[in-house]
C-alpha cells in the first residue's frame, strides 16, 4: 500500500519585537532581566477553510518548484505584509491530520519590515508560548509551543572544577543576569554531595523562574524538585518510551541519536561538538554546516554545545540552533 503523499507547508514563528517580556513572578522584580518567552504571534483559520477557526502559526504549502525561504517570503507578505529580514530554520516535524499529511517547516523570524496587518481575513494574537490564551489551537502546535517556552541559553553545572561553594555564587550571578535554563551534571560528586548540589540550585533557579533538568535518573530529578532530567546518550538509547518527567533533554552527536531522543519523546537536544573544545582537543567536530543539516531536520529544538560562547547565540540560530549551551561560558 503506497504512503499518502506529504503536504510541504512552511509555519513562522515571529517574536514580537520588544522581545522578552516581563512577568509577575518570573524575574519580574526590579533590577531582573526580563523573562523568557517572548510572544509569537498566532493567527486563527478564516471560514471555509479546513479547521476553521482554530489557531496557528502563519504560514502555508509550498508551491512546486519553490524553496522553501522563499514560499515562506511570500506566504507572510501575503498573508501579513510584511517582508522578512532575518529568518532562521528551526525544526521540521510531520504530522498527520484526517485530511492529509504535512510536513511543517518551521522558521524562526526574528527580524522584518512593515507591521504585521491581515491580509487574507485572519484574526491575530501575540500569546506567550506557556500560557495561550486563544483556543482552539491545531493539535500539530502544542509542542511546538512547549520548545518556544525554552530560552535560548542552557547553562551546564561545573560544579566538580570550581567547587560547590564557587559554583553556586557564580549560579547566583547568573541567574541575576538571566540564566533560565540550567542543567545539573557533575556525575563524579558522591551521590549525597550531588543531591544536595540539586536541591541548592534547584532552589536558586526556582526564585528566579527558571529551570532545572537533572542528569541522571528521573529518581534523582524528582529528589532534587527539579523540573526534568537530562539524558545521555547511553541512557537515552536503553530507553522506548519518554521518562515520567515535566521536561527532558537529551545529549546527541548525530542523526541516528537526534531521529531516537524525538522518538522516545524528549523536548529538547544537545548536539555536539560543533567545534573544536578544550575538553576534548583534537576530537573530531560537526562543524556548522552538518550542525545546520541535523537541526534542520530535526523535530525537536536542537542546543548547539561545544567551542561556543554567548555570543554565539544568533550565529548557532542561523544555523538551525535553538541557541547554544554553555559549561563554562555559562559561569564566567
């Protein structure tokens, strides 16, 4: 029996333009950086067509013979009016609804000219991804909302080099300046040092709106009060089926590892090494083209880890990146 055949459609996600927003209870206070997410913009179905009424990302099929940069080009000028300045490849997913198949091409589009005006009969909304206020939403974008909810930098725990003391005043710090994602490693800790380390940060990230995934098992993670648990790729492979956890992340090095941590369900993955660490000199590296590949084609937002900075945030986006993730950039 032949495979029905799969629909290319392109979907933007536009981040309003004043960017990171500031809520009651997530890093609000005076003197905090905003808090992530920013707000997307959603657009509702018009009557007459399929799912009327419901919402999703603006966007729509790619015509024959046309690229994908550049049917989205033209779907949001027609659509919104507006013309795109810096767009980014984000992920890719399949879904599958009763009346057809589509593959969802997703942007991320940071930059444009003109402002955003309906064209084409539709009603629009900025929401913050974690808290959409519109309804009905097209099943296909729960998730994608969940990634948007994820910042675009993700801070390893060093703890095992500077020493817990240390850590834990430069984990202050950085929260103070924004850190919202954080993920607790330090494998080699005796296992109650480690638990406790967990708790502290736990309890730090959680003043300040952010979270906290685990590295190691979800018995672990939920001791500690974290938010999820990170996997790595060993562990991730012994796995079928998604850990009992809120969030969890995944550690990959190539295709077959990113196609296993979307299968068992993961929210997130670290692709590595992009370029060349002081970690591990001399290793081979992905390097920005094959990064950008595998991102591209993965359905879950990928993390580019290795030989970057903070600075390289928009550089790993334009290939593909959700952003990047930092061991020790993150507490410098």
């Amino acid at each position: 029996m032949s495979q029905p055949p799969i629909t290319e459609v392109v979907a933007a996600v536009l981040t309003q333009p004043d960017g990171r927003v500031l809520r009651e209870g997530r890093g609000a206070a005076a003197g905090h950086p905003p808090a992530y997410p920013s707000r997307v913009l959603l657009a509702q179905r018009p009557p007459g067509k399929v799912y009327a009424g419901y919402w999703e990302f603006p966007g729509g099929k790619v015509e024959p013979g046309e690229t994908l940069e550049a049917a989205l080009a033209r779907e949001l000028h027609e659509e919104l009016g507006i013309a795109i300045e810096r767009a980014c490849r984000w992920i890719t997913r399949v879904f599958e609804y009763p009346h057809a198949t589509v593959r969802l091409n997703f942007f991320r589009v940071f930059e444009w000219q003109g402002a955003p005006h309906p064209h084409e009969g539709q009603v629009f909304s900025w929401q913050l991804p974690d808290a959409v206020e519109v309804t009905p939403l097209l099943p296909a974008n729960f998730p994608i909302l969940k990634a948007l909810s994820l910042p675009p930098l993700l801070g390893i725990s060093h703890a095992e080099s500077l020493g817990v003391d240390t850590f834990l005043a430069r984990l202050d710090v950085a929260l103070h300046n924004g850190l919202r994602l954080i993920q607790l490693r330090d494998k080699t800790l005796p296992q109650d040092t480690r638990l406790q380390l967990a708790q502290a940060t736990v309890r730090r990230a959680h003043l300040h709106g952010a979270r906290v995934l685990v590295n190691g098992s979800p018995e672990l993670a939920r001791a500690a009060g974290a938010d999820g648990v990170h996997l790595d790729s060993a562990a991730a492979a012994a796995l079928t089926t998604r850990p009992d956890c809120a969030w969890v992340g995944v550690s990959c090095h190539d295709d077959a590892e990113l196609a296993h941590a979307a299968a068992i369900g993961a929210d997130f993955a670290l692709l590595s090494p992009v370029l060349p660490t002081l970690t591990h000199p001399g290793a081979a590296t992905l390097g920005w083209g094959r990064f950008a590949e595998l991102a591209a084609a993965s359905p879950i937002p990928v993390y580019g880890l290795g030989g970057l900075e903070r600075h390289d945030v928009a550089l790993a986006q334009s290939h593909g990146a959700h952003g990047v993730a930092l061991l020790r950039g993150a507490w410098t």
